[in-house]
C-alpha cells in the first residue's frame, strides 16, 4: 500500500476536470480549466501542471503517485492523443510526455472509455471481477473491455471500439466514414436518430435524447418505441460481443444509462433473447457504480492506482 | 528451460492423436487411438494412458512435464469436456482429473481452438505476438483470442466463440440452436451451403468443400462465386473483431484455408474495404505456420510448454 494521492484528469472537448485522489477512490480535492483555455497542447499542461501543483499545495501537499489521464483517442502505449476529431489540436500529442516535464512525476494516458472501465474495476461495480465490458453510451458508444483481470489494449493501444463494429451493412452513416456502425443505433445520438426516422416531418432540432427520456416517461409511443429499438439492437450487439470475451458482467454508464428501466429493460431481455445457449443467464448487464461526475477522474486515477497494486 | 516432453493430445469425434513434444515443439514420438474403442471416458483415459506410458518408454523414458488436452467443448477452468455435442459421452466429463489419477502428472485441457492458438504462439507464426486471433475453418469456425500474451477463456472458460456471432438476424439456421450464425456461413460447411444455394436442383451430396474447390481451381462460375461470397463475409466478420482486440494478424487454419488464395484473396479484400480507418493496413491476415497433422498435437502440448514458460 502506497500513500499519497494520483491525480486525475479527463480531457475533454470543452472541459479539463480534474481531482486528487487517494487509493480508496476517494477524489479529495478537484477543479477544472476550459480545453480551449490554451492554443497549444503543451500550453494547455503546463497551465493544468499549475493549477495540480496549487490544488495539492492546498490539500496539504500529499506525495503524487503520477498523473492518470483519459482523453479520446487517448493511446496507452505511445502516450499520445491520436488524432481526436473533438479536440482542437491536430495530429498526434505526446500528452504524458508534456506532463512528466512539467508535473514531474510519471503520466499514464488511455481513452475515456479505458479509463472509466479501469475506475469502475478499482472503485466501482467490477471490483474484484477480472472479465468484464465497459460501454458508454454518450453521443457515441464507447467500450473499454477487461480480460484476465487486464485492459485489452491491442497491438497497436487501439482496441476496444464495439462501438464501430457494423451492424447493419450500409446503415446509417457514421462519423467514421463507413455506414451501419453500432453506435449510429445504440447511443444516445443513435436514440434521437431513431426517434427521427419515426417522428417524420414533425421532429424538430430541440428533441434531445433527454427530450425523448422526458416523453417516454409520460408514456409517448414514439419514444417509448425509440427506445426499445435501441435497448433491441444493444442488446443483439451484446450478445454478440459475449462471444469474444465471455465477461462475468457488462456495464453501461453514460448519458442514455441514465434512462435507466427505459434502456436496461429492452436491452436485457434482447440480449438473453439472442445469448447463444452456453452463455444464457450467467452475465449481468449492470449499471455503472460510479457517479456521473466523478467517473472521468476517477478512471483517469485509476491507471496510477491500478500500476502501484501491481507493484 | 526444463528438459523432457510435454504429451500433446487431440480428442476428436473419431480419433485420438497424441505425441511425444519436446520443448522446441519437435513431435519426437506418436500414435493414436479411436475415440469410440471405449464406451466410458475414464476408460478411455485409462487406455490412453497405458499407450502414451509404451510409447514414452519406447523413446527413451523422457521426463513427462504433463498433458495437455485439446477437445470440443473443452473448458481450461474446470478440466471438463461439457456437453459436446460430437463427442459420445453426455454431460460433464472431467478429462484432466481422469489425467491425473491415470498417467499420473499434470494434466490441462481447453477447446480446441483455443489449444491450436497455442501451438501458433509457441511453435507457429504467431511466434513473439502478444495479440492475434487464430481461427479454423472446418465444419464450424472455431476461434482463439490471444490479447496481451494471454488466452482470452472469460469468466467461466467459455470465450472465443467468434463462429457463433450473428452475422445475419435471421438468417441460415445453426447447431447451436440459433439463426445466422458466422459459422453458417464462413466454414467449409458454410461453403458447401453457398454452393448448394446457388446450384440449386443441381446441387448432389458428393459436392463438399474439396469438390468445390476443385471446381475454382477449373474455373467454375459457381464455385469461385461461392469462395467469393464466403471471403466477403468472413472479411467484414474479421473487419467487427478488429474492434475488439485490434490483433497484429489474424490467422486462418483448417480445411478451408488450405484452398489458399481462393479464400484468401477475397477474405483480405473484404476485410480491408471494411476496416475501420484507424485500422487499416496493418493487420495481417494470415495462414497458419503449423503443418495441419501436427497442429492439434503441438496446440494441446503448447498447453504445458506455455506453463513451463511462465513458471
């Protein structure tokens, strides 16, 4: 057991949050600063670096384990952010180089998603579980997929996209380029697609995936049947998916999770529909045990807290 | 480095194989038995026993490290064949304890793919990667999943059923029970279905894979249709997998693998032309390193090499 805290940081399209965080999950001090607050990258850390050095000055100056950071098309093994088509710079970013210049201590980076995964196994619902998947359904799907107690992370730091394998041959676009990805269907943007595609003429720019929640709930058939599409083919997709890594549970976290019984209940019984035999009601499809907020930070977190158990 | 042999055995619907297997994966020794010569698999395990302790001693007495055991429905965790379906023993059949108290040493089982997979890692082209798929192409599509230098066998030793992913909702029926399974298509038995469709009232029980295949190699419209329309889905199959665990190369094995290029070529073309962007032009695809009679037999001892490896 190692004292001190790991730092926690999730970069986002419009927000950095970032938090203190001890070895029991515990996000002792956080704030943020605005992605767009810094033209360059390494504008952007060294800002961040001094921020971090102020808030555990403050904290009572705790030892820093390092600094785990989730950022999208965040790559574990280079570093870097590859390519994102949400952040403002362009290329590819040495991030965890930035931050052992300027923070001093060692920097781990991986996706958001990989890192929500790694905070939900340390702190969350998947403790002690070693084969498990991690879905979030925000205006993508994003997955991070556990196996034998570690991240799969493939040959090249980019595993774990189910959110583009193709359901359906030349389906919807997707912002990828290619046609019928999963996540044109089961995320939230899949959600109000859908819900498009049945509304016709009358669906209008403000139907949200909250919208759709709120009218569902008053019991709307549209969006009640929007929703069991979505929960129909999520489901389909996880059964499929169960046929790689057979994992002990599933979880899903982000916006459309949210929804709760509106998703969960067409997911479960779609996806126990399509279970090959073997695998028929032994896998939980579970929501996330992290809170929405603190999820991102305590992922990131993780990566340090998961490195020091190791050691 | 341990000296000795490691006894590498294949169970399957008709026979027994197994052999002598030095640590540099030499099959130094081999002989078999058929499967059905005993109405018990304890009795089966004892024959077994007695013919591997005769052809040990006939090689010299070499220091068994153990048995590894590959067979249908084989689960790693349990040591237990489980309901297979060609197999003439019904239910739970607990081969590696049988092992054990019979031939005395230790003994490890996993299905047969799995097992295969192996054998490439140790002995094959998959020597050095720590991320690949292994699939055989025979009358199902069996699947290992190797991420991170480790089988992927899931929560309750079940992972790596690729050949069971729904490909088409709906679509040709399965053994397992299901509709439009990947292996009801892109298998030597998917092929033979392909071309059964497509030649209609023509279509005769003689015609298999291997007649078929000779038919391609003459240039038969039919029959190159058919190869076509099995590599095109089988590369959009392989494209989705890519997705999970972004594997450095995909390797093809089996009875429809050795029609080489006919499968091939229209497998890579697929798969490339349905790759995601950020995966494109680096995974490779393909044939297996490992000679087909021997395969099996190094796969199972690979079982007790990679052991000795980690120890």
């Amino acid at each position: 057991m190692k004292q001190g805290i790991a730092i926690g940081l999730d970069i986002g399209g419009t927000n950095c949050a970032f938090g203190l965080v001890d070895e029991q999950g515990r996000i002792i001090a956080r704030d943020n600063l605005p992605t767009a607050s810094c033209a360059q990258a390494e504008e952007l850390v060294k800002a961040l670096s001094t921020k971090i050095k102020a808030l555990a000055k403050e904290a009572g100056s705790p030892a820093i384990q390092g600094i785990g950071v989730g950022a999208p098309n965040g790559n574990y093994y280079s570093g870097c952010i590859e390519f994102a088509p949400n952040l403002h710079w362009e290329g590819i970013i040495p991030i965890a180089e930035y931050f052992k210049k300027h923070l001093s201590c060692e920097a781990s980076l991986t996706n958001d998603a990989n890192a929500a995964a790694y905070g939900e196994m340390l702190f969350g619902a998947a403790k002690g579980m070693k084969d498990f998947l991690f879905i979030t359904l925000g205006t993508g799907l994003g997955s991070g997929i556990v196996a034998n107690g570690e991240m799969i992370y493939g040959h090249d730091g980019m595993a774990g996209e189910i959110g583009h394998t193709i359901l359906f041959p030349d389906g919807r676009p997707c912002g990828c380029g290619r046609k019928g990805c999963l996540e044109t269907y089961c995320s939230a943007s899949g959600l109000v697609r859908t819900y498009r595609e049945k509304a016709g003429s009358a669906f209008r720019a403000e139907m949200d995936a909250e919208y759709i929640f709120e009218k569902a709930k008053a019991g709307d058939a549209l969006a009640l049947e929007s929703f069991s599409f979505t929960g129909e083919w999520l489901g389909f997709a996880l059964a499929n998916s169960v046929a790689y890594t057979s994992p002990e549970a599933i979880f899903l976290f982000g916006g459309l999770a949210r929804a709760e019984e509106y998703i969960f209940a067409p997911t479960r019984q779609s996806f126990e529909k399509n279970l090959m035999k073997i695998y028929k009601h032994k896998i939980k499809i579970l929501p996330s045990g992290l809170k929405p907020g603190d999820a991102a930070i305590l992922g990131a977190a993780s990566l340090i807290w998961k490195k020091s158990m190791q050691n």
